[in-house]
C-alpha cells in the first residue's frame, strides 16, 4: 500500500499529523513508510485535489474523501472524539487503515 500525508508549511498541525500516523501503523504492525507530499500553492492543490492539511491517502483514496469544486492552501479539521482537531485520532486511524487492509477488526 502506498500511504501518503499532503501537506503544506504554513500548517501547524500536519506534524502531528504525521506522529498519529507513524503511530497507527505501528500498532497495526504496518511496515511501510509514509511519503511526505509538501502542497506549494493553489495550482499544486487543484492538481493533487488537496483538502487541508494535513490529508492522509492510502493508494491514492482520501481516508475522509469530500468532494469540492475548488482546492486551496487551508487546514483541516477532523471530528475526532475529543472534539474538533486539526489531525485524527489515533484509533480513527487505525480504523482507516484496517479498511484499506481489508481487515474487518
């Protein structure tokens, strides 16, 4: 599986993000390593379809597809458990990664 986090700089959450996401795999016992896309400007985000920072991809799918008619620079936010955040919980992603294993757990 190929397992992506898009990103842009101006983001303070897409590193937690990025921990969460580390962490899920590693309690699903997940070897493969996470690519890093960094989002640069509007025109990356209409080409990559880009819906916040940080955005989580597994083979390509969004793990919380949306859709939209325009992309941008922005942040996202995640219902998690814990209320609005700017990354899912770990649990959460677990839970997605399970389902893109085909693990029904």
């Amino acid at each position: 599986m190929k397992i992506e986090l898009l990103y842009f700089d101006g983001c303070p959450s897409w590193q937690t993000g990025l921990d969460k996401l580390k962490t899920a795999l590693l309690m699903e016992h997940f070897g493969d390593s996470v690519e890093l896309i960094k989002v640069k400007d509007d025109s990356d985000a209409a080409r990559l379809k880009f819906l916040g920072s940080p955005s989580f991809r597994i083979d390509g799918q969004d793990l919380w597809p949306e859709e939209r008619d325009t992309y941008s620079l922005s942040c996202r936010v995640y219902t998690t458990p814990e209320g609005l955040k700017g990354w899912p919980s770990v649990d959460m992603l677990r839970e997605k990664i399970r389902a893109a294993k085909g693990d029904s757990q």
